[in-house]
C-alpha cells in the first residue's frame, strides 16, 4: 500500500506531476497497454466549484496521462440525486465533451447504461445492489478521482464515497440508512485499482456542496483506496475511526490500521496543518437523522409527504432569518472561490 503527497508546482505542468505519482505507484504494474480504464471523477454540482468538483483541469491532466498508456478510456458519472441535474449538465460545464474530442475517449452517463443487481457479503450479511453492467463486467482498471471533503452526514467523503455516485438510480438516498454497508459493498464490488485525489482544494465546514473551500495545493495518489483515505484523514487532522463506514472497511481489510502500514514517499506531517471541522447546521442535524433511519428518509423522500415537506422547506428559507437558522449558508461556495481560505 503506497500512497504519494506532493505540492502542486505551477511552474510544472499537471500532467508532468500526475505521471511523476503515478510512476512512484508503479502504475505500469497496474494498467496493461490498451487496458479499458475507467475514471470516476466527483461531480455532485452541475458547475465546477473549487472544493467541490473534480475541477476541468485535474480530469484533463489524468486523461492526457492515461492516453500514453491506453487509448480505451472512459469517464463517467451518474444523475444528480434526487434529481438535482443531468450528468450531462455536469459533463459539459466541466468540459467533458470537450475532452473527448481532444483525447478520444469517452464519457458516459451511468444513470443511462444498463444495470444489474450485484451482491457481495460485507460484515458477515448479504448486501445487494443494482450497478452498471459496464462497471461490472467491461472494466480492466477503476480509477476514482476524488475531492477531499468534509461531510455532513458521513463526516468525511474520500475514495470509498466517491463510488457512491456510481449507483445509477437518482434516489441514491433511498440506501441512506445501510450507506456504510452500502458503500464499502460498491468498492468491493468495482475494486478501485487506483485512487488521484484533486487536492488543490480542500472543502471544509458543511460538505460536500455547501463549504469552505481550503487551498491545499496538493496531490494524493494511492495504489490503495484505504490507505489514500487515511492519508487525507491524516492531512485534515480527521479522527478515521468516526468515519462508520471507515471502521467496517477495517474489518473487510479494505482499510489501513494506521498510516504505519503505508508507504509513504515523504513524511506528511508538513501538509497537516489545517484542521478540518464539521459544522452541522440544524437542518443538517434533521437530514441526519433521516439518513440514519428507514421510516425516516421514506417520510421525507419516498411518501406522500415527501412533496408538502419539502415545498413548507423551500418556502420557509425564502425567510431571511429562519432561512439561517435552519440552513446557515445557503447555496454552494461561489465558483470564483469567494470563500476560500489561504
């Protein structure tokens, strides 16, 4: 299990810096020429939002990489859940089409492809759920490409949640309540070879939309998607073992015991010195409480009260004060990055 850290240099262009980690990774060992890879960047906002997206740049600097090794690559991401937007929203503000063009790959929306129920044993039971074919059966190498967040309700999202988006239903949020269970099935299920963290933000406060951007300046490359998570906790000074889904990864041995069992290409303690913090406004402590609870989430999502409860919601933050107390901020981070902290 090795994982690499480095500073972004801006006098050196991404894509020299991306094929520096991943030769240390022995990234050659792990893609065959000509292999299907498949990359998973994070697109939970329609636009490009520092701390919050994979940004346009760092999908483009992975693709021009793995292009020298393979010309069969694939980007894909699923509908906004909750049917917040289309992947196509995302994929065209972030310039995916664009990409394609320029490297000759492709992009495809995960909600669109077919699916088939899959089912591994995680913690000694059944879990089952429905996935891509494609993911399935037409992958060589599952790459994600994560943005390191705080998280409101799984405290953090790193290289396990990521795989989250890969569920191609919108009403993601319907597995709310098994989400640790649900979650570490995925991984275990698409085996993602390789995780690339977009470091150069960090998202701090109330992820993964609505936050504070942090600039990091970093990147994160792991051969292994445990020991890549535990070294972003490290970085965000982030106890793991409060992360659920985190401790049962542990016990499917998909997870580090500590950063001992990881090879590291520098020490890390110089990047740690920001402490990340989750803050929970009140309609977050609610929304958790749905996200732990089966009655719950099919009350305020899959009920016939789902729709009057939201509408009172929408229609109370248009109340300046009640708006915040309930919401705090509103809205994600501007995408200029107004929020942003040094």
């Amino acid at each position: 299990m090795d994982v690499y850290i480095a500073e972004l240099d801006s006098d050196v262009p991404l894509n020299v810096q991306l094929e520096a980690a991943l030769d240390w990774l022995g990234w050659n060992k792990i893609i065959d020429p000509g292999a299907t890879v498949f990359l998973k960047p994070n697109l939970t906002w329609s636009q490009p939002i520092p701390g919050v997206t994979t940004s346009p740049a760092f999908i483009e600097a992975v693709v021009s990489v793995m292009r020298t090794r393979t010309s069969n690559i694939i980007v894909g991401e699923a509908d906004g859940g909750y049917h917040s937007f289309d992947a196509e929203e995302a994929f065209e503000s972030h310039g995916l089409y664009d990409i394609t063009k320029r490297y000759d790959v492709q992009v495809v929306n995960l909600s669109d492809l077919p699916s088939e129920e899959a089912n591994t044993i995680i913690n000694g039971k059944r879990v089952t759920l429905e996935l891509p074919s494609l993911l399935l059966h037409g992958v060589d190498v599952f790459i994600t490409l994560p943005v390191p967040k705080v998280h409101v309700m799984t405290r953090v999202s790193l290289a396990f949640k990521n795989q989250w988006g890969c569920i191609p239903e919108t009403m993601r949020l319907r597995h709310h309540p098994q989400f640790a269970e649900k979650v570490i099935a995925i991984n275990k299920l698409l085996k993602p070879s390789i995780a690339i963290f977009d470091g150069t933000y960090f998202l701090d406060r109330t992820g993964p939309m609505i936050g504070d951007p942090v600039r990091m300046n970093l990147l994160v490359a792991a051969n292994d998607i445990g020991a890549g998570s535990l070294a972003c906790c490290r970085i965000m000074n982030i106890d793991p073992w409060k992360v659920k889904h985190f401790t049962l990864a542990r016990q499917e041995r998909m997870f580090s015991n500590s950063l001992d069992e990881v090879v590291l290409n520098q020490p890390i303690e110089p990047f740690c010195h920001h402490q990340f913090r989750v803050e929970r406004t009140l309609i977050n402590w609610i929304a958790l409480a749905g996200f732990n609870s089966d009655i719950l989430t099919r009350l305020l999502y899959d009920s016939a009260f789902a729709d009057p409860i939201h509408r009172i919601l929408y229609t109370v933050r248009k109340n300046r004060l009640i708006g915040q107390l309930l919401y705090g901020e509103i809205g994600p981070p501007a995408a200029g990055g107004a929020r942003t902290q040094s």
